[in-house]
C-alpha cells in the first residue's frame, strides 16, 4: 500500500462517499441513502473524514456530536461514529482504527470525552473490531414494528 492520509471531506468527495455508503447499506434504497449523506453535509455538528490512496478514496467515517443520551455515556455532548466504511483491499491494515482515531480526535477538540458507536446485531465482525479498540459493550436493543389495524 503506498501513503495513506486521512483529510476532512471536501464536496469533490461526494462521489466516493456515496459509492462506499451504497456498499455499506447495500440493503436500501440508493435515494435513500443520497438524501442521508446530504442531509449529513447539512448539520454542522458533524465531520466526515475520507482515507485516501494516492489521491483515491479507500475509506471514510462520518462523526457526530450527539447531545441527546447516548447509552453508557456520562457526559453530553457525545462523539458519535455513525458510519465508517473501508474498501475490502485496505482491510486489515488498521486503516479502520486510523479512522476511528481522526473521529476522536474532533470530538475530543469539541470537547467530548466519550465516544459512542453502534453495529447491528449480527455484525459479528464489527462488534469484536470496536472491542478490540476499546470500546465496551453497552446495550443490544431489538427493534420491533406493528401495523395499526384500522
């Protein structure tokens, strides 16, 4: 792998961006996923920052300050890890703990002292990848829907 750098999102980004989020969230809709990325560029209380190769987009992950409760958490605001996404040929180079890193590092120059995340239940891999960084286990919530009858 040659020079990686992590750099804060500029819009030129947007089309690498929402390549890798499709890829993440390959099970919604591709509009869905387009307004969720713009509607994050809109927010100033976040940041995405992308991984670059030689100038290409390998990776990224999207922070938040979150001032709402975040499980587990003592403190407000929170930094939060709402998404991260690396190509699968820059996996296992730690180049997802890099970009963990540089999402803690803004929080931490916000003024957070506690990070947050979150995975889905059957993310096996990605439980054991944010323990593995230091994260603890908080909390396994299932989410259940019901349809009013008329």
């Amino acid at each position: 792998m040659k020079q990686l750098t992590i750099v804060p999102y500029t819009a030129p980004d947007f089309p690498d961006w929402k390549e890798m989020a499709l890829r993440l969230f390959k099970d919604y809709p591709a509009d869905e996923v387009e307004r969720g990325l713009k509607t994050i560029l809109e927010k100033s209380n976040q940041q995405t920052f992308m991984a670059k190769e030689a100038g290409a987009a390998v990776g990224f992950v999207s922070t938040s300050l979150r001032v709402d409760y975040v499980e587990g958490s003592t403190t407000s605001p929170v930094g939060y890890v709402d998404m991260i996404y690396v190509k699968e040929p820059y996996r296992k180079h730690g180049l997802a703990r890099k970009l963990f890193d540089q999402a803690e590092v803004w929080a931490k120059e916000k003024g957070c002292t506690e990070m947050g995340s979150d995975t889905w239940l059957w993310n096996k891999d990605a439980q054991q990848f944010h323990e593995k960084i230091g994260f603890r286990k908080e909390d396994v919530l299932v989410h259940y829907i019901k349809t009013i009858k008329e």
